[in-house]
C-alpha cells in the first residue's frame, strides 16, 4: 500500500476527513457483510439439523419398515447355571425340555516328575533326553515313541524318533506339529500335553516300540501311571425332548437355538422357553418415539425463538469495544433465533407430523397411535415446544403418564402381530415423506437435504461478489478523495514558494 503523506501545507487532518466522506460507502461493505455472516451461521444451524434427520430415518426408520426388525426371540432356561441357549430367527416359539448327561472333555496328560540329568542338575527344555539319569542312547540308537490321534483304530499312528541328540524341546516340538498341546514346566519338572479341541475325535495315544521307546516315555515322566490317569477325550451329550445328541464340544445348534451345556446332571429336567421378545418390541418402539420427539421438540423450539430484531454480527471495531462475555452473548442472541419463522423447518415439522396422526389400514382395520396408548399431551398440559411430543401410557421414565395402563405393552404381549404390523407400514410411510422432503432440487437442494443447501451456497456466492465490488468501489473513492487533496496540498505548496520568492524580492 502506498504511503499518502497529506496535510503537511494545509495543517488539516486529512486522514480523517477522508474516511468521514468514504464512511457511508463503507456502510455498505459492512451490511453485506453482517447479512453472509447470519447466512453463514444459518447454513451451520441447518447441516447440524439436518444431520439429525438423516440419523433418525437411517437409524430408526430403515430398520423398522421391515417387519424382520420386529420377529426377535427369546429363550429363557430353567437353570442358567447348567446351560445357556442363544436363539436364532428360525428358532421355533415353545417349550423343549433338556437333559445334559455328559461334557465335552479335552484329552489331557500330565507326566510324572522327571529325574535330573546324569550331574544332578534339574531339566530344562534344552536338556537332551538321552542325559536324563537312568536313560542311556549311544550313538547311532533311537528310541520311537508312537503317537495316534483320534479314535479311528485303523489311522497309522505317527513315530516321533528320539536319538541322543534330540532334546526336551524337540519332543515338545514334535507333538505341536501333530496338532496337540504340549509343555514343559520347569518348576515342577512334568511335561503335560493335551488336545486343542474336546471331543473323542480329538483323543490321543501314546506308546512306545521296543525297550528303547518304553525307557524313553518313562525318562520323560509319562510312565504306566501317568498313562492310567490319563483325562481322555469325550464327546457332550444331551437329551432334547428324548432325543440324543452327541457333539464334540458343548455347544449344539438345533432348530434355531444355539445351546451351550454348563454343567452335566443327567437327573435334571431342564425347561426351555423360546417366545417373542416382547420387552425389544417395546424398547423398538420407545426409542423410535423419543427419537422421534427429540427432532420435533427441536424444530418447534427453534421455529419458535423469541426475535433477534436489532441484533446484527458485529464488526471487527464492533468487538473491539466490548468484552469477549459480551460478544459472545450478543452472537448466542442471534444464532438462537437464526432459524425463527424459517420455511423448511416448517415443511418437514409439518410433514413428519401429518404422517404421525394418519390413520394405518392393519387388516382392514384403520388404526391410529392412540389405539396403541400413545398420544400427545393436552394443550395447556404439554411445555412450551413440546406439544408435538408423543407420550406412552404407563411408561416408567415418563411423569406425565406413567400412572395410566400400559396398554402398548399389554398389546404387544397378546396381539404383537398388530403391533409389528402398524409400526412397520408407519415407519414405510414416515421413510418415504422424509425422501420426498429430501429429494434434489435443481438449483436449490441436493439429495439428501431438507434444506435449500445449494441455494444458501449460491447467496454466500453472490454476497462475496457483492463484498468484492463494493470494497472496490469504497477504494476507488476513497483514491479519488486521497488525489484530490493531495492536488489541494500541492497548489497550497506552490502558493507558499511564490509568496516567498515575492518576499525576497521585496527585501522582506
């Protein structure tokens, strides 16, 4: 920016008096200003709203127009502690008895303590086995120890060969890549070993070939004890209405149940119960509702805000000279009342509730939310912004109405057809007004917004052009009048040089 050096011959204060001449046109720049700033912030008012429009028919309303929302199950057992049952949606309503006879088992071995090495040294995983006191393997022998998994008797078992190189950890290594368990606890100096999966299929044997094989298991503590006290492999088993199954871990699925034996007791009759899950139908419904009144309780207070009139976005010199609590409060005033008295809010509020309040044709029978026990309040009953807000009969978290008869639930426990029937086609006809309301519009809305997004895009555009040329304008003017005093100082300057060349002339 150019230095502008005025006043020197005038003595005037010519900055000021410029910017007093350019201060209407400046005005101007301000008002357009103020009005993108109250665009902007209604623009911001409107994506945070619309955002919980998209929610709500996204989260409620996509799931809840398809009657499968509704058809989740239940199972109650007799007895948790012996058993617990997952229910499928092909489980079928009714009650099955169950007996658990037998839990799945995991083949386990626990070796007995091994003896030190020939120094007297306990064992560790790199010891070899052939330095095991009492154990001997010279050069060029091998002991095999034969290992079979499963209890098919013609599977070939597999031979894990010991020579007197292969240590503790190699054996360990061998029964891992055959499929088991297998470690080695230094502390207590035992190897133990088991199947990954229960069942019988997954059982084990151990053997040994020759006296080299026979004196190796029992270097290595898996002795004829060990082997007797061997846990071996088993399948579950269960009784489902007199019927036997037999699994190889404790979980079975049947008929659309998942069940899960915890505890075997032969003797016991367990009573299983699978019917509609009446408590999530309810709880469906309920949050839908406070969803559904959050959005126009909402809308209704911001439609409703009490005038902003005379409060404009303030100017940098504006903010200036008030507190950052005062800005702040006068900002809060008019952001409040940004959406006051706007069309769209008053659009989608309306159309939300005319389909609320529509009567639905449940089997030829035209029904409305208050045959179900929910209605809106009185008038002169319902808060300030509230009177849209729909209540449930004997709702528990509710104080205006939780004394009344819950005749939602009772519905839903002896009619849940009709109840699945009437929310399914309320939530279709509620998803489809919402797209209507949100469908694009050429130079005014996109998809997917319930306000004219394009169209407040497309005003913040022009007020930046408008901005730009008045800005424009107040500097060329403001150039103008810079020009002109500065010719004014420039004729006073020349003034002064020939008044004082006359002086000299003069002999003054």
């Amino acid at each position: 920016m150019a230095i502008r050096m005025t006043g020197m011959m005038s003595g005037l204060d010519t900055e000021s008096i410029i910017q007093e001449l350019v201060a209407a046109k400046s005005k101007k720049v301000d008002v357009q200003r103020k009005a993108q700033t109250k665009l902007e912030w209604k623009q911001d008012a409107w994506k945070e709203l619309n955002t919980k429009l998209k929610n709500f028919q996204q989260k409620y309303l996509s799931n809840m127009r398809f009657s499968d929302a509704y058809t989740k199950k239940v199972t109650k057992v007799s007895n948790s502690n012996a058993v617990s049952v997952i229910t499928g949606e092909n489980a079928v309503n009714g009650v099955q008895t169950l007996k658990v006879e037998k839990l799945a088992k995991n083949a386990y071995l626990t070796g007995e303590e091994m003896k030190k090495d020939r120094d007297g040294k306990k064992l560790t995983a790199l010891s070899k086995v052939a330095d095991i006191d009492g154990f001997t393997l010279n050069d060029g022998d091998t002991a095999t120890i034969e290992l079979k998994i499963g209890k098919d008797s013609n599977a070939a078992p597999v031979q894990i060969n010991i020579t007197k190189d292969t240590t503790i950890s190699d054996v360990l290594n061998a029964l891992k890549k055959e499929g088991l368990n297998a470690s080695f606890d230094e502390k207590w100096q035992r190897f133990s070993i088991s199947s990954k999966e229960s069942g019988a299929d997954n059982d084990f044997t151990i053997t040994a070939t020759g006296n080299k094989g026979d004196k190796a298991l029992e270097a290595l503590g898996i002795t004829d004890e060990a082997l007797k006290n061997k846990i071996d492999g088993e399948d579950a088993v269960i009784w489902l209405n007199g019927a036997k199954y037999e699994h190889s871990n404790n979980s079975f699925e049947i008929n659309g149940l998942t069940i899960t034996a915890l505890a075997a007791n032969p003797d016991e009759e367990i009573t299983i119960t699978t019917e509609q899950d009446t408590d999530g139908i309810y709880d469906m419904v309920k949050n839908f509702l406070k969803e559904y009144n959050e959005l126009v309780n909402e809308m209704s207070k911001l439609y409703n805000a009490d005038s902003a009139k005379g409060y404009e976005p303030l100017t940098d010199d504006e903010k200036a000279a008030m507190s950052d609590k005062e800005v702040e409060k006068w900002e809060t005033k008019i952001k409040d009342s940004i959406l006051r008295r706007d069309e769209n809010i008053s659009s989608v509020s309306s159309g939300l509730r005319e389909v609320m309040s529509a009567g639905i044709d449940v089997d030829g029978k035209t029904m409305h939310l208050f045959d179900f026990g929910i209605d809106m309040l009185s008038y002169f009953e319902a808060p300030e912004n509230e009177r849209y807000a729909y209540h449930i009969d004997g709702d528990a978290d509710d104080g205006y109405t939780m004394n009344k008869d819950d005749k939602l639930k009772s519905m839903i426990k002896n009619d849940p057809d009709t109840v699945i029937s009437f929310f399914t086609k309320l939530s279709q006809n509620l998803y489809g007004k919402m797209t209507d309301m949100s469908k694009s519009v050429d130079g005014y809305r996109s998809f997917g917004s319930f306000y004219d997004d394009k169209k407040m895009k497309s005003d913040y555009d022009d007020y930046k052009t408008k901005i730009a040329e008045l800005e424009a304008k107040v500097n060329a003017y403001e150039d103008k009048w810079y020009k002109k005093f500065s010719k004014m100082e420039t004729a006073l300057a020349k003034m002064q040089s020939n008044a004082s060349a006359v002086t000299g002339l003069l002999g003054g």
